[in-house]
C-alpha cells in the first residue's frame, strides 16, 4: 500500500485505520524500529554516553515546581554544562530527565507526542494519573537498553485538575512508579537533595518559597556530588526551574532564577552548608 500511494499525496492504509488512542502502540505495530527501546545494543557492548543528573521537585500551595542542575557528565568527565533536563510533557506537567542524556530527550519528545495524539483522537487531555501510567509503559519498554547502561529515569510532576493539587511520581528503570508526598529527587545528588529539601520543607511552602528550596537543593547537591552543577555565577548558567499551577506551566526566567541562585549564593558565605532546621 505504502508503495502504491507514494508520490500521489495519499497516506498509507495505516493512517486512517481506526485504532488505539496511544501514539506509541501505533508506532509499536507499524514502525517498532523507531522507538527508543527497540535499537538495542549487540550483545557485551555498552557506550560510554553523557549522563544528566540531578532532578528535584517539590509541591507547594497551588502547584508543584520541577527543577533541574545543568550539568551532563561522560565518565569523570563534564560533557555540557548547560544541559536542558526540564521540558513541558503538555499544558499541566512536566517531565524532568536523569540518566542517559539523548535517550531521554528522545524519550520526552515521543511521551510529548503521545499524549497531543491522544488529546487529538480522544477529544480530551490525558488524566495526571494516566499521564503517568503512560511513563510508565515508555520507561518499561526501555529495559532492554537500561540493562546495557542507557537507562533513563524521570521525576514526572503537574496539576491535577480533578483534586485541584500538585502531585509528584518517581520511576526506577523498570518502569515502576511510586507517587511521592512532599518533595522528590532523582539522579546521583539525589540523596543529598533529598536531604537538603527534608530539612526545609513545609507543608504551607509559597511558590517563591517553594522555587528557592529546590535552588537549596541542587546547591547541597552539587556541594557533595560532582556530577551535579551548582549555580554558574560566573557564566552566567543557571538551574532550570519550573512552576505548575492551575495556570499551566511557567518555565522561570533566568533574570528570576539568577536572582535567586545569587541570593542563595551570598548567604552560603556565613552558612557554607546552608540553613539549619529548627531543633524544635
């Protein structure tokens, strides 16, 4: 069919039968090479391929915000110092990468695409919580890859407009999800942002409030973890930081974050390890 239509401007058969709302089972059945997870590697090979660590989230009264360093290693190595780890899955949440650089940013754009497709054929927007299955189903078909040391591992956050709140899930490289309550952190300076942001959060955190702990973090991060980057004062590169509310999604200026990662910055000068939670 396909050969018969081309150069007539007719699409092939496949594209006007009916079927399944999700773009990748589409693409699994007609063309599966062109998934991320079906270009395994040959067998005892493994690449040596950039790495973007660290991912934070947190929630706040009226949102989440999704945050990440700018850092991308390749061994001992830094292989780009102004990486993009945060991008928009649609209107009401956002995807943030950790693990094999461009896998993942492939990855992204094809989870990007499924849900505009399903927007498209089913007339409405994905549920959060389908949203987030769906990850799950494209981080699980990626096992093959991750077991051969291209693994992938986002922190997925939005609104949710059914319970008017900020939620936040977690993914391991088989694809299993865990939702998260309070705050998140993914990558190899995980655990010292997820320490730091234990200490400072809050249940009652504003937005402002909420963007600065996540600066906080992937400050403590970069001060233990020398694959995450800290606040570049001096070129002028700085976390990525985004806001998810029932307005959508803001990606932050770099006048707002700079603004931020400097105040943060001036402050580390009389407390080096940052500030301290009250005993009591």
């Amino acid at each position: 069919m396909e050969a018969n239509t081309r150069g007539t401007g007719r699409l092939p058969a496949a594209f006007l039968t009916p079927g399944s709302s999700s773009f990748i089972e589409f693409l699994a059945e007609h063309s599966p090479d062109l998934l991320p997870g079906r270009r395994a590697l040959p067998a005892g090979l493994t690449v040596e391929a950039p790495h973007g660590t660290t991912i934070v989230a947190v929630v706040f009264d009226g949102g989440v915000v999704l945050a990440g360093d700018r850092r991308a290693t390749m061994g001992n190595v830094i292989a780009q110092r102004d990486i993009e780890k945060v991008f928009p899955a649609d209107e009401y949440s956002a995807v943030g990468i950790a693990g094999t650089a461009g896998l993942a940013v492939e990855m992204v754009r094809l989870f990007q695409l499924e849900l505009e497709h399903y927007e498209k054929i089913e007339g409405t927007v994905l549920s959060l919580e389908g949203k987030a299955n769906r990850l799950t189903t494209m981080i699980r078909g990626n096992l093959g890859m991750a077991m051969q040391g291209l693994a992938v591992v986002p922190v997925f956050a939005g609104y949710d407009l059914d319970l008017g709140r900020g939620r936040i899930f977690t993914y391991d490289v088989t694809g299993g999800r865990s939702e998260e309550r309070g705050f998140a952190a993914t990558g190899s300076g995980s655990v010292f942002a997820r320490g730091s942001m234990k200490k400072l959060f809050r249940q009652d955190l504003t937005a402002e409030e909420a963007a600065t702990l996540v600066v906080q973090a992937l400050y403590d991060a970069a001060d233990d973890d020398s694959a995450t980057g800290g606040p570049d004062l001096a070129r002028q590169i700085f976390p990525i930081v985004t806001l998810i509310t029932e307005d959508g999604f803001r990606r932050l200026g770099d006048a707002e974050v700079a603004e931020i990662a400097v105040a943060v910055t001036d402050r580390r000068r009389s407390q080096p390890d940052g500030p301290q939670a009250p005993l009591l």
